[in-house]
C-alpha cells in the first residue's frame, strides 16, 4: 500500500529526473535518462577471483553514473516508482542471461516456478518461452530476489528487489517470456555493512546471511532459475545465496544484477569498463 501511496504522490507531485536532476514533471524519468536506461544491454562480470559457487552473472553497468543515481533514487530516496523501468531494464537483461546459459528442455517447464516456494507467477503465451520456440511449451524462468532484512525491508519501505522482481516478471511477460517469482530464501539480521568488510570476511558472512524458507523443497527442478540483486561486489552474496539452494536441490543457472562496482571486469573476451 505504501508503494501505491508513493506512486500516486510521484504522479499528482512530479519531481525532478532522479538520473540527471532535469527540471520535472520526471514520470518517474525524463526522456533522455529513459532513453539510456532503455537501451542498456546486459554483459557478463566476473569477480577477480570469483567466491565460490558464484553462478554466471550478468550486470546492466557499472555503477557510476546514470545506474548509480538511478539505484540510489530507488533504494534510499523513496523513488519507488523508478521500480517500473529498472524492472524493465532488469527484465532485459535476466533475458540474455537465460539465453547463454545451457539450455533446459522444455518439456518440464512449468515445474521450475513451483520448485522454489512462496511466489508469483506471471505466464505469457503458451507458444513463446525463454528457451522454446513456436508451438513448443515454454519455459518458466524462476526469479529469485536476494531478500533483504526486516529492518532493510521497513526502512525503504518494502524489499526493494522483491519489488523489482515482480516488475521484471510482468516485462518478460509482456515480452513473451513466461516468468514467476519465488521466495525461497529469507535473510538473516545483518551486522556491519557489507562495504567495510573484506573480500574473505564478505564470504564467510553470505554463508550464515540466509536461510530457507520453511517448506521450500529440497529436490532439483527443470527450467531456468535467476537470482536477482541491485549490485554485485566481491560476489559474496549471490554465491551465497547459489551456494544455499544447490545445497537445497535447487542449482542456480544464472544471476543478474543492475550494476556492478569498478572492482568487477568482464571476461578477456570483452573490454573493460
């Protein structure tokens, strides 16, 4: 209800761009960051040296600039609207990221949404999925949100990657990509912030960081599943978060984030950032 109330105070009481600080009305961007976030394409990154367990990940950017401001906006400034073109842009990439990943035959798909626990599902067309073709069943990409702490949670108003799940479900849908979201993992209350630990000391915390959510299965299921988070580091916390649902039946195929700091590379493959 709360996102709602500040959807509805964005609209009648239109602020400024929150990616350039353009005069408003911002609905919830001006044109031109709109634009750029838009036409965002999705890369590999890689950790240097990436934790283990860490699945293949995909970043829109690196966070400065345009991501960085947007990302800002919306986790710590109450922009919550901004969650509309980030889950798009989001959406865009967790497509990439399931392309080149291995593909999963088809012909299980729909288990791979109710593998993974407490969700929502939102299907497309029964013709076109993320890894099948006309007249083919497709498949259901299970996305699954890093989950942030209660006190993270009340702070910003909601789980801000819940949040941008849902949203990049709703895309792909739109899209022709059958998509849900699901919540299997729950996160445990946090100590100092991440960005004054080391590299081995972020490890060793994403161990303990998370726990399954009561009910959620412990056997394999076919179809793509994505972990979602705002930024990636040192890749702690998605091998983490990896690390746990493999433990649990459930192996990761890929992960996806909105930006990556400037410690992250591409593989030799791609230039650098």
């Amino acid at each position: 209800m709360r996102a709602v109330w500040s959807d509805l105070v964005e609209l009648v009481f239109p602020a400024d761009c929150p990616g350039c600080g353009a005069a408003g009305p911002a609905t919830p961007l001006c044109p031109r960051c709109g634009s750029t976030l838009a036409g965002s394409a999705a890369r590999p990154t890689v950790p240097n040296p990436p934790p283990p367990g860490l699945p293949p990940c995909h970043t829109l950017g690196a966070y400065q600039g345009l991501l960085r401001e947007l990302i800002l906006s919306y986790k710590e400034r109450g922009r919550l609207g901004l969650a509309g073109p980030l889950g798009r842009a989001l959406a865009g990439a967790v497509h990439t990221a399931v392309s080149v990943s291995t593909p999963v035959s088809a012909a299980a798909s729909v288990a791979a949404g109710t593998a993974l626990g407490a969700g929502t599902a939102v299907a497309a067309g029964a013709a076109v999925g993320a890894a099948g073709g006309v007249g083919v069943a497709p498949q259901v990409v299970a996305l699954v949100p890093v989950p942030a702490t209660g006190a993270a949670a009340r702070a910003r108003r909601g789980d801000h990657m819940l949040r941008l799940a849902r949203s990049a479900a709703r895309w792909l849908a739109r899209d022709g990509t059958a998509a849900v979201v699901r919540r299997p993992l729950l996160a445990r209350p946090r100590g100092a912030d991440s960005t004054e630990l080391t590299a081995a000391a972020r490890i060793a915390r994403a161990d303990q960081a998370f726990r399954l959510r009561p009910g959620a299965p412990a056997a394999p299921r076919d179809g793509p599943v994505v972990l979602l988070d705002d930024l990636i580091t040192t890749g702690a916390t998605l091998a983490g978060a990896a690390r746990l649902l493999s433990a649990a039946g459930v192996p990761v195929t890929a992960a996806v984030t909105l930006a990556a700091t400037q410690r992250r590379h591409p593989p030799v493959t791609h230039s650098t950032w």
